[in-house]
C-alpha cells in the first residue's frame, strides 16, 4: 500500500507510453481545444494521485481557464500571480511540494497540497500552462517534471493557435 505521503515514480517507460498515446491522439488534429481536451483527460486518467490536470491560455493579461478534468477551477488568474501565472511570467516549470508555502498561491482547490506547472510557448511567446494538482504533498518529481515536460513539447508541435491566444 502507497503511504499518502509517498512520492510515486512511474518510471520513463510511463511517460514514453503517455507520449506514444498522445501522438496517436494528435495525429491528424491540429484543433488547441481537442488537444488540449485530450491531453489533460489522458493524464487525469492514467496519473495516480492527481486531482486536476488542465490548462489555461493566456488572454492579454490573463490566464484563462480552458480544458481540465477535475473539480471547477479557478476562471481567470492573473498574469503572474499564483503558481500559474508565475510559470507563465518566467516561463519556466514549476513544481511545489506544499502550495501552502509558495507566496501567492491561489487556493482554488482548497484541499491542494503540491503542483506542477509547465508553460508552453508559440513563436517565442508563453500562450499558457498545463497545470497539475494533487492532495499529495511532495506528489511530483523530477521525472514527472521532465516526462511532462517532453508531452507539452509534444503538444506545441500539434496545434495550430487561431485568433488571440495572447
């Protein structure tokens, strides 16, 4: 039995799975809603102990909510502030293992205890973040980090952004 503070690692095999699934899911589909649809169902479902996996995009000085499994989110995030929008502003990854820690975090969920946030980029710009939440403190590593990281990679080169993303 995974104590609930216990970290999981699934190895590179999961996530070189997740990938060949996801560009089975891409292929032919350039739509940034049906990607990103498909993608955070894909995760949701197959990541053990995550409660949200979604996605916000960036609109002017926002972040808005776009798809997502898991309970209702937070709508709009302002750019910078938050887990969220603070990966957005650096556009580098974040990962917090106690949210409750991190100056600024917004509590949409309030049962939240870590988080992973992934920018990702279209012609040099940040247009959002796929963002993962677990109750599980520490809940993400280094490999989550870099496996998911190599999925949104994946999903920038499969969508085609149509009107004003930023």
């Amino acid at each position: 039995m995974i104590h609930a503070s216990s970290k999981i690692d699934p190895g590179p095999d999961f996530y070189h799975s997740l990938e060949r699934v996801l560009r089975a899911l891409f292929e032919g589909e350039r739509d940034p809603i049906a990607n990103t649809a498909n993608m955070a169902a894909l995760v949701f479902q197959e990541m053990e102990r995550v409660s949200w996996a979604g996605f916000y995009f960036r609109r002017g000085s926002d972040l808005v909510l776009g798809p997502f499994q898991g309970p209702p989110a937070c709508i709009r995030i302002p750019w910078g502030e938050g887990v969220c929008g603070q990966a957005a502003r650096s556009g580098q990854i974040l990962r917090v293992d106690n949210v409750h820690d991190f100056p600024g975090h917004i509590a949409c969920d309030p049962k939240t205890r870590s988080e992973l946030v992934i920018p990702f980029w279209q012609a040099g710009s940040v247009v959002g973040v796929f963002d993962l939440d677990s109750h599980v403190p520490s809940r993400f590593l280094e490999s989550d980090q870099t496996g998911l990281a190599s999925c949104v990679r994946l999903l920038e080169g499969a969508i085609d952004w149509y009107g004003s993303t930023a």
